[in-house]
C-alpha cells in the first residue's frame, strides 16, 4: 500500500509526540517541518480526525490510542529544624 503525505504526517506526529514525552505538534510546527503550507497541514489534520487517528482535545492534537501520563514529580524535601 501506498504512503500517503497524511500517513508521514500521522507518522511524524506519533514520534514528535513520542520524543517530547507527549505534547504534539502545533499544525505550524508540522508545516514547518514537511515546508507544507498551514492550510495544507490543517486540512490533513481534519482528515486525520475525522478518520479517527487523532483528536483534538483542548484545543491540542491527541494521537488515538495513547495514554499520557505525566511524568512522576520528584518528592518534596521536609526540612526539619531543632531548636
């Protein structure tokens, strides 16, 4: 089968997404990185929606079928003083 732009997209927004530990891309970031104009990234992106490969939630695009989880926050030191 034949990959399409939308498909390198998919594939490209998955690994940024990968690699920065789970924000993706804005559209401007994929159309900067692929030298697409933005009109032609946002309609990719609707159809990658509609296809049900991502989502937007909050206005940010989430790959379907991935879980984020925030990274673990580090404990917080109790100092202790004696007087």
């Amino acid at each position: 089968m034949r990959r399409t732009r939308r498909d390198e997209i998919y594939e490209w927004v998955c690994r940024y997404a990968d690699e920065m530990d789970g924000p993706t891309p804005s559209i401007h970031e994929i159309a900067l990185h692929f030298g697409l104009n933005y009109k032609t990234v946002y309609h990719h992106v609707l159809k990658l929606v509609v296809e049900g490969r991502l989502r937007q939630e909050r206005g940010k695009l989430v790959v379907v079928g991935s879980e984020w989880l925030e990274p673990p926050q580090p404990p917080v030191r109790q100092r202790h003083f004696d007087f």
